[in-house]
C-alpha cells in the first residue's frame, strides 16, 4: 500500500470538501424548493379565501341594493303593494268619519273650513278616519287612498289629505304634489303636533279643525289673502295650552293675590294720622271650646302720635281631631279631566255632501305621520 505524501493529502482533503459542499448545495436547492412549494400553497389558500370573500360581500351588496329597489318601487305613491288586500273606503265627502268619532257640530265646523279654503285657494282638503290601515303601514295607506280618492284637480295636485288610523293611534298629514312647496315635510309635522293635545282627550274633532287651520293659514299666506272662515261656529276651537303655559299662568295668579293681600295688610296696618306703622296686638277674651267659639280683640296702636284703636271678632269651635273609627265626607268622584263623564258623543253622519275638489290629484309622497 502506498503512503500518499503531503500535497497528495492534501488535494485529496480538498476534493472531500468540495464534494461536501456540492452536497450542501444540492440540500440548501431541494429545501428551498420545498419551501417554495409549500409557501405557494399557502399563498394559494390566501388568495382563493380573499376571492370567495370578495365574491360573497358582492353578492350581498348586490342583494341588499335589490332588496332597496324593490321597496323603492313599492313605497312610490299610487302603486298597491303585491298581494295587499286592503280595500280602500269610498269618500262620502271631504270630512269622512268611518269610526263615529265626530260630532254634528265637528262636521259642521270642519266642512265649513273645508269650504272656506276651497272656495277662496282652490286647494282641497280631506279627512279620513277609519279603524285600522290594514296590513299597509300608514305612510303607504295614506298615499294610496290620496291616489284612489283623486284629491285636488288633475294636474294641479293641491289637495292635502289626514288620516286617522284610531286601532293604532297613527296621524298621517299626506300632501298633493302641487301643495308640497306650501305644506312642507316641516310645516306638516307642525299641523299635526297641533292636533296631538286635542286627540288624547278624545276630541278629534277640535284637534282636526286645529291642524287644519295651521295648514290652511300658511295656504292663505301663500295666496296672498285674509282667510275668511264662513258658517262654522263661533267659539267652537277653545284654545288649548301647554302644562308649561298652565303652571306660568297659575303662578302669575298666585303672585297676584298675594301682592293683593299684602297691600291690603299693608294698608290696614298703617296709622290713619300719621301714616306710622301701627303695633297691633290681639287678647283672647273668651277661650273657644269644641262646644262653642271663642271671643277676642284685635287692638291697634301707633307708637308715635298714640292712635289707638280696637275691634272685637269670634273665633270657631275648636276642631277635634279624627280619631279611630271616625268618618270623612263621601268623596264626589272624579270630574271630566279625571276620567269622569265626559257626555255622550254618539254615532254622527259620514259628510254633509258629497267631495267637492275630488278632480284626480295625485300625491306628491310628503308629508308627516305622528302617534297619540
């Protein structure tokens, strides 16, 4: 065996090393590679995920813009909702009660305004008062039975419609196209937040003639006239305040009579020579018992010119306190304002005439519903 010497050792050193390091090499490329593989793979998932997210929130915005188009379509005025089976009433007149919850002075007086703003604006004005609005919500009811009933002339379209919803205590104020730029969104809310007090007493007559009015003095502005309002009632819309208004006008009434009183206590103990401040004092004469009253004096003097004088007065029996077993006044029960007897109201007639101004207006949508 031959015995390599030292260059030979180490040439064959260096060949071991270099084979060492191609093998390394060849290593590091498949672990690389694998790396890659497994790190598009990955990124693959990512991708197809981002994807079928995208795709599904698509899918959802375009659904929900569907959805919205489909209830634009149905909420515009005129067009029945598929499958409502609600059947819209027939109009008697301008004032149409299908519940009895007007009097005959509550149709005499709202026609007559109903007339009035006709006549002198040319611009209808309607009421309808039913149970219930069927499977409609209001907003749509309302336009729709504006569009049936054909309020205000075609193609001038200023009618202004109120509807009573009295199962669900809903008010709706639906305006004609022509009257919207009069009777805005606003001014609707306002005519109808008139009404609201009158309604929870139970007047819907007074409340309708309030809103009514609202409505028909922004109409006259509008004109340019001074609204005349002929064969109503005089005195028929009481004025209706506000619990702030009450309680500002009872304590101005307070405030006056205690003004009153203090005058007067102020005058009578003043000095009729000198105007000085009299001392008054009062002595009890007889002492009162529960049996009978008593008797006293009330003296007066002045401290500076020495005015003197007295007037003698009774005082009541002293009052005994209830005791055990004792009996208190029968109580009268509760008057109107507290769930007394309010009158009878009755079933009154449905309109005076038949509807005057009914010329195929059509709604303009606007307008503004209230609950009470």
């Amino acid at each position: 065996m031959a015995f390599e010497t030292g260059p030979e050792r180490e040439r064959g050193a260096d060949r071991i090393r270099m084979n060492q390091g191609k093998e390394t090499q060849v290593q590091k490329i498949h672990v690389w590679r694998r790396g890659s593989i497994y790190g598009l793979n990955r990124a693959v998932v990512v991708v197809l995920a981002m994807s079928i997210f995208v795709g599904l929130y698509t899918l959802s915005a375009c659904s929900n813009l569907f959805e919205s188009e489909f209830l634009t379509i149905q909420e515009t005025p005129g067009l029945l909702p598929l499958g409502s089976s609600t059947v819209y009433p027939n109009p008697k007149g301008n004032v149409n009660d299908y519940a009895g919850v007007l009097t005959t002075s509550d149709l005499e007086n709202l026609n007559a305004l109903v007339d009035s703003v006709l006549r002198q604006t040319g611009v209808t004005f309607a009421v309808a008062i039913v149970p219930d609005h069927g499977d409609e919500s209001l907003e749509i009811y309302s336009a729709n039975l504006y569009e049936n009933w054909g309020i205000g002339e075609k193609d001038e379209d200023m009618g202004l419609l109120v509807v009573l919803s009295m199962e669900e205590r809903g008010l709706r104020m639906e305006v004609g196209y022509g009257l919207e730029p009069v009777i805005t969104d606003g001014r609707a809310g306002e005519c109808l937040d008139k009404m609201l007090p009158y309604f929870r007493n139970e007047e819907y007559g007074k409340g309708l003639y309030a809103g009514l009015l609202n409505a028909a003095q922004y109409v006259a502005d509008e004109a340019g006239i001074e609204l005349q309002i002929e064969g109503g009632q005089e005195g028929y819309l009481p004025p209706v305040f506000s619990a702030g208004q009450i309680l500002l006008r009872v304590l101005a009434v307070v405030f006056f009579l205690v003004a009153v009183l203090v005058f007067a206590v102020s005058r009578k103990s003043r000095c009729p020579k000198c105007k000085s401040k009299l001392i008054v004092t009062d002595k009890v004469i007889r002492v009162s018992t529960f049996a009978q009253g008593g008797l006293a004096v009330k003296m007066f003097r002045c401290p500076v010119c020495g005015y003197y004088r007295d007037k003698t007065y009774k005082t009541g029996p002293t009052i005994r306190p209830p005791g055990p077993g004792g009996s208190l006044p029968p109580s009268m029960g509760p008057g109107p304002f507290f769930g007394g007897s309010r009158g009878s109201r009755g079933r009154s007639p449905r309109g005076l005439s038949g509807p005057r101004g009914f010329g195929g207006g059509r709604s303009g949508g606007g307008g503004a519903s209230r609950k009470w």
